[in-house]
C-alpha cells in the first residue's frame, strides 16, 4: 500500500485525541504555574484566564511573557556561584556573629526599622564609621584619584559605567600605574554599561597589569535586566566610595555641556564598614572570574574614626526577598515627621504608592525631588502619570532644573538616610544588583538636609492644577508609558 492511497480517515480520532488533549495540558500547566509563581492574586487571575479561555494562544503568550526569566537566571547564575564557594575561607565582615550596633537613644523611633533590616539581611549596622559627601565629580573624582594614587596592597573598582577617555583616562592612568608598581588592581565594569562608553575601560587598560573582568558577558546575560548596577572603590581595604556615580566625564558640571551634564551625590567612607563594603565587591569578583581572594591585607583592623553607624546592603534579583524594597517600605512606615526622597527615576508600583500615601495621611510631611528633564524621557512620562496621585494626598512633587540630576537619596526623620546606586524603580528593586548605605548619623543627615534644602530653593513644585491641565494627548501617552513600568 503506497501513502496516495493510505486510509487518512483512520487517524482522524488520534489526531482529534492530541488537538484536544494538547492544548488542555498546556492550558492547564499555564493556569498552574500561575497560580504557583504569580504572588500577584490579580496578575495570576488574568494569567489564568488567558491560559484556559484561549486555546494555545494563551498557554504560549503566559510562556513567553508570563514567566519571569529574569529573577529565575539570576537565580540560577547565583547558585551556581554558591555552589562554588570555598566554605572553609569565608570572607569577614565588619562585625562576624554579632548583633548590629545599638541605635542613640534619639533614634529610638527606627528602631523596628533595625529589627527589619536585621532581618532581611545578613550584614549588621556598624558603629564608628566617617561618611563623608561629595557632590558631582569636581569634588569625587579627585579624591577617589588621590586614594588610588597612595594605595600599597590592593584596589578594587566596580562600575556600572567606565568611560576610558577624558575623566577616564585619570583613572586609566593611575589604575595602570597602582598595578605596576605592585598593587593588585581588579575592575568590574558592567558589560551592558560598557556600551554606553566609546573608548571603553578595558581596551584603554589593554597592555596594563590591572586585571579588567565584564560582570555579565551579554553571551551569558543577554538582558537589558540583570545588570550589575553597583558602584564602588575600596583602596587598601580602608578607604572606600559608594554612591551614584559613574566614571564619566559628564559629572563635572562645570565643564560639561548642560545638555549633557549630570549633577550626582557620592559619598566617602571609612571605618568598620568598610569590610562589607570589601566584601561585596570580592563576591561580585568571585562570580564573575571564580577567583576567591583570601589576602588578609584586603581585611586590615579597621579602628573606629566616626560618629555614623552604618550597614551595606546589597540586593538583586537573585535573592528570594526584595531587600531592599521592604526596608524602603519599612522606613516609610516608622517615619515619625518627614520623608525627603531625591531620585532620576521615580515609577513606584501600586505598593510603594501606597506606602507613601499612607504615610502622609498620617501627617508625615513628604517631599519628592524628580528632575525636570530626564535623559530617559518615556521613564519621565511613565513617572509623571502617578503624580496627580500623591500630590491630591499631600506629598510635595518638586522638579530640578537642569543639569541633569541622577542624585539618589532617602531622608527619613533627619536620623536615618539611604544612599547608594538604587533607583525608586523597579529596574533597581527587583531587576538589577546594587548596593546602598543604610547610615545613622546626624552631622551627615545635617550636610544632606542642607543640600536637599538648597535644591529645593532652585526646583519647581508641580500642583494638582499643572496635572488636570495635561492635554488629553499627553495625559494618555502618559499612562500608556506607566503599562510598561514593569520593564523601564
């Protein structure tokens, strides 16, 4: 019997079988998964109902949509990394089995914020540290420069972004020069940052003694997500930089072009802490090359030279609870007076809008400074469509003028201040890996107060009425750009 005369209709009840049976099992794991995986109730009803009332259709668009890939890679890249992990050489911190630092008697009203912190993270609040800030690069690069220009052991660079020309080439110079005359120099440039760069860190130290890794490699991580956000210098294992800034010479304000100038906070640290700050980075390192670096010279005796109690903390999308989000939350929940928030990016989802609303009906004045310019302008419309939210409940919406502010800061109660490379978005709460300062110390919250004060005087607050009086064009271009806030 040849296939032209083959009897066809034989096969019609195992073909209707599988056309059946087929897209019920893929339905039917669609609607599971999403009841399993979505902590959503709503995101996981609207999965569900998609997954069983369209055939195929459904199943296949929760599969390529549906599904986190995100957090499960990073997830995955990160145990492999565990796995790997020496246990037998751990590396110290700044206070090993024991409880974080009691809090002055005038923050007792953070304290169920410590409880929190303790908590969700490992590391412990430390006492004795210098937290000293810097603002734009006039007064960052400098010093970061003379630090690398008189370390003896070792100096340790983490970037999201290392421009290899102009402020750059600064660095380049003094890195190359550090590791010829012995230092042992290790950088970490971001591999989705690096493509902002057109001489790029690593083919300006090509022929140099610095070692230069990509945290990432595209071929491994090929996300605009799951982008090693972190910024940080540890020279000798006692003096360190954490912050906001980039190696780039458009944070020199001053000689910059405006339309491409940007105006940042970093921040110089010494003290305990700094071995947090050390071992953050030696993590990151091991990850990325497999090497465990177990010099005792990274972890010298670090004395008491301050008044801040400080603690690291360090987040990503690889860890089972968003850190850093529930202590933001957390702190917007135990504020006692005030809230003063300064961030570029500014898309808060329906909880953390809740959280701020909640927290100004219950008298705690809030205020918000956003720039007015963004360099990202559909993160500025996506931004803007909560506004008329939180302004008709009493929170304070302020616009910088430019240049450029890419300054990140959260002061609560002129006690408690958050500083480091986070974004009030959902890039940085749940996408990316970075690293913030949780800092008691009131010279500090003094000298920020102050600064956040003198932008205030120079910034423009947004009314009720400037929302309502949105064309209708703008109002929805607007709240199309907040659907995608997931993935801005």
């Amino acid at each position: 019997m040849t296939w032209r005369n083959y009897p066809r209709f034989d096969d019609l009840p195992l073909l209707t079988l599988l056309g059946v049976t087929v897209p019920l099992v893929a339905a039917l794991w669609a609607a599971g998964h999403a009841l399993l995986h979505k902590r959503d109730p709503r995101s996981a009803l609207v999965w569900v109902s998609i997954s069983l009332t369209i055939p195929v259709f459904g199943a296949i668009s929760y599969w390529l949509l549906g599904i986190n890939r995100i957090s499960r890679k990073a997830h995955q890249l990160h145990r492999r990394f565990h796995s790997a992990r020496q246990p037998s050489s751990p590396l110290p911190s700044c206070s090993p089995q024991q409880p974080s630092a009691r809090l002055p008697d005038r923050c007792d009203s953070l304290v169920k914020l410590e409880i929190l912190t303790d908590r969700v993270v490992s590391t412990r609040t430390c006492a004795g540290n210098r937290v000293e800030l810097l603002v734009n690069g006039e007064q960052t690069y400098p010093a970061m420069l003379k630090a690398i220009r008189q370390a003896t052991g070792s100096v340790h660079l983490c970037s999201y972004i290392f421009d290899g020309d102009q402020i750059g080439a600064a660095f380049v110079q003094e890195l190359a020069a550090a590791a010829q005359r012995g230092v042992a120099v290790r950088v970490l440039v971001d591999s989705m940052g690096e493509r902002y760069s057109k001489l790029t860190a690593r083919k300006a130290l090509q022929g140099s003694a610095v070692q230069v890794r990509h945290y990432l490699p595209l071929y491994k991580a090929p996300f605009i997500n799951l982008r090693n956000h972190r910024k940080l210098l540890i020279c000798d294992g006692k003096t360190s930089f954490t912050g906001g800034m980039n190696i780039r010479s458009n944070h020199c304000v001053t000689t910059a072009d405006l339309s491409n100038a940007t105006s940042d906070l970093h921040f110089q640290v010494s003290g305990p802490v700094v071995a947090d700050l050390q071992r953050a980075f030696l993590d990151d390192w091991l990850f990325v090359t497999g090497e465990q670096v177990n010099d005792p010279s990274c972890f010298p005796v670090l004395a008491p030279c301050g008044d801040a109690l400080a603690r690291v903390i360090a987040d990503g999308p690889d860890r089972e609870f968003r850190k850093l989000e529930w202590i933001i939350q957390g702190a917007l929940a135990t504020a006692a007076s005030r809230i003063r928030i300064m961030t570029p990016y500014f898309i808060p989802d329906r909880t953390m809008i809740t959280s701020l609303i909640t927290a100004a009906l219950r008298g705690i004045e809030i205020t918000i400074i956003l720039p007015q310019k963004n360099n990202l302008p559909f993160v500025a419309w996506a931004s803007r469509a909560s506004y008329w939210e939180l302004i008709k409940n009493g929170i304070a919406i302020l616009e910088q003028p430019p240049p450029f502010a890419h300054s990140k800061l959260l002061l609560v109660d002129d006690l408690w201040c958050l500083v480091g490379s986070a974004n009030l978005d959902t890039r940085s709460l749940r996408l990316n890996f970075e690293l913030n300062l949780s800092i008691y110390d009131q010279a500090l919250a003094e000298v920020l107060n102050t600064h956040f004060d003198q932008t205030v005087d120079k910034s423009r607050q947004i009314t009720l009425q400037e929302m309502d009086a949105r064309p209708l064009l703008i109002k929805l271009r607007d709240g199309a750009a907040r659907l995608f806030s997931p993935y801005l």
